[in-house]
C-alpha cells in the first residue's frame, strides 16, 4: 500500500527505560529502528513458508528471491530511524494531519527499495507499518508517554483514523488494494493500521507468546499459521480471487486441527502446503507483512516499566 494524505530464543523485550531528555529519544529511535529492520529479516528468513520468499525457495514469485529481499531490507532500514524524528518533531500535531506529513517519505523509501531490488516490491507494505510504528513510536517519546505495545498500537489507529474512509470516496482507478476494497469490501493494510494491528494484537500475538519459549521459529511459524487462518490477506485474493483465499485459510486451519507447529511432521506439512500454494500462484505477503509486526511488538514491553522515586 501507498502513503496516502489524511484529511482533517527469541531476543529479550527492548529495554526502553532511561533517563529523558533529546540523547535519550534518539538513542530509542536507533535502537528501534534497528529492532524493525531485524523484524523484517526474521520474516523472510523463516522457512518454510507457504507462497512466500524464503530459504526454500522464491514462493509463489519470479521477480524476486531471498537476496532481493535482504538488499531491500537494508535500503529501507535507515529510514525507520527518520519515521521516529518524524514523530518526535510532529508529536503536538493532530493525529488525523500527521500522516499526510510524512506521505513523502514514505515515498522516498519506496523508491529507495525499487532502487535496491531493480524496480521490485518487495516490502511496500512492511514500509507502510513499519513508518507507522516507527512515526507513532516518535510521537509518543515526544510527549513523554510510555512507547510500549498498546500505546504505540493505539497512536497508530489514532493516525490513521481516516485512511478506511478513503477507500469509499469515488474516484479513478486506484491501488489494487482499493479495487479490492470496492469489490469486495477488504480493507488489507489500510484496516490493519486503523486498527491499531488488531490481528496481530488479538491473534497472532498471544500465539507467539505462547510458544516463545519453544524458541524463535517454533513461535514464529505458530503465529504465522494463525495468521494465514484468519487474516483475509488481501494479496492473496488480487492472485487467486476468494477461492484462493478460503483455500489458504482452510489449509492453515486443517493443520492447527492437527496440532499445528506441535506436531512432529509441522515442517513437512508447511512445506507441502507451501509448494501447494505455488502451484496455484499464491502469495500471502500481506500476513508476511503482519508476521513482521508480530516480531516487532513482541520485543517491546507489554507495559512501561516502574520507575524509582526521582527518576
């Protein structure tokens, strides 16, 4: 999705706690930039995944394979560190015109990625959510509120309040995302920020926490089945229409009934369904996308620290 204007042994949780003041902020805007820059190396090096880039093979794609993704990811890193400066100078700004603030660098990153990868897109909308959260991350240092999962989630919807609404003004044809939102009223990446990553929080989220202490990939592919089971991925249906959408849940479904990423066979059955989804040319990116998310939010702290007297 585009950066459209607004009207009106997993890692331990980033520590976030200091002492306030300018050092502070950007010493947390690198640290999270870097976290969402890992996030997004987690993801696509996790493997197998069904239709998707990864180690196994370049999924249900021609134009890109594993090193287009690793040469994009670092393009893009260095911006997320923007996004938060973004936030932090934009952070007394109203929620509802902020978004349009930063629409041009969303842009320059895209270009920045077209240029690493020869004109592929490869992390369009992991650019759209990791700004986001980067941008809200800002916003909320800047005012002195905790940049913990709720409060950032919550900046985020509260930022992106209106971009739902903008799929329902008329107009000429759009992003495929919009022709999806008219056809069959999907809201893909759009609703997922106006919701504060809902799916992620509700869903895949508890699932990685669960299995975390299983270890990285076991609450990695856990969170990612839940994903594909319950997230109506709009990348999935501009490829294969709603049939290959009711087939990629059902597939994700069958196997949690099977005991998902605890049964012994979980690789295998993953990879079957992944050269399945191939062969029928699907590519969930959007629940990729929401995988990197689910990383991300779970190396923040679930709540702010306490703080000693004086502190």
């Amino acid at each position: 999705m585009r950066f459209a204007p607004v009207e009106g042994a997993a890692a331990k949780p980033l520590a976030l706690a200091g002492p306030a003041g300018a050092a502070s902020e950007r010493s947390l805007g690198v640290r999270l930039a870097r976290l969402a820059h890992r996030s997004l190396l987690r993801e696509v090096l996790l493997t197998p995944k069904p239709g998707l880039v990864d180690r196994r093979n370049c999924g249900a794609h021609r134009d890109m394979d594993l090193s287009s993704f690793l040469a994009s990811a670092r393009a893009i890193a260095p911006w997320f560190r923007l996004f938060f400066e973004r936030g932090l100078e934009g952070c007394a700004m109203p929620a509802g015109l902020f978004l349009a603030g930063i629409r041009g660098d969303g842009m320059a990153c895209e270009r920045a990625m077209l240029r690493a990868t020869g004109g592929v897109n490869t992390h369009k909308g992991s650019i759209f959510a990791f700004g986001l959260l980067c941008a809200a991350a800002g916003r909320l240092a800047g005012r002195g509120a905790p940049v913990t999962r709720e409060p950032l989630c919550g900046e985020v919807a509260a930022v992106c309040a209106g971009v739902v609404e903008e799929l329902r003004r008329p107009g000429e044809a759009g992003t495929a995302g919009e022709h999806l939102f008219r056809r069959h009223g999907l809201t893909g990446a759009r609703g997922e920020a106006a919701s504060g990553f809902a799916t992620v929080r509700s869903h895949a989220l508890p699932v990685f926490e669960r299995l975390r202490p299983a270890g990285p990939r076991l609450a990695l592919h856990g969170a990612l089945l839940e994903l594909l089971a319950v997230n109506p991925d709009t990348n999935v249906v501009s490829r294969g229409g709603l049939a290959g959408l009711d087939f990629l849940q059902g597939e994700a479904m069958r196997l949690r009934r099977a005991g998902g990423v605890t049964a012994p066979d979980y690789l295998r059955r993953l990879a079957a369904l992944d050269d399945e989804a191939i062969r029928r040319n699907l590519s969930p990116g959007g629940s990729a996308d929401l995988l990197a998310v689910t990383w991300f939010l779970a190396h923040l702290p679930a709540t702010a620290p306490c703080r000693k007297p004086g502190l």
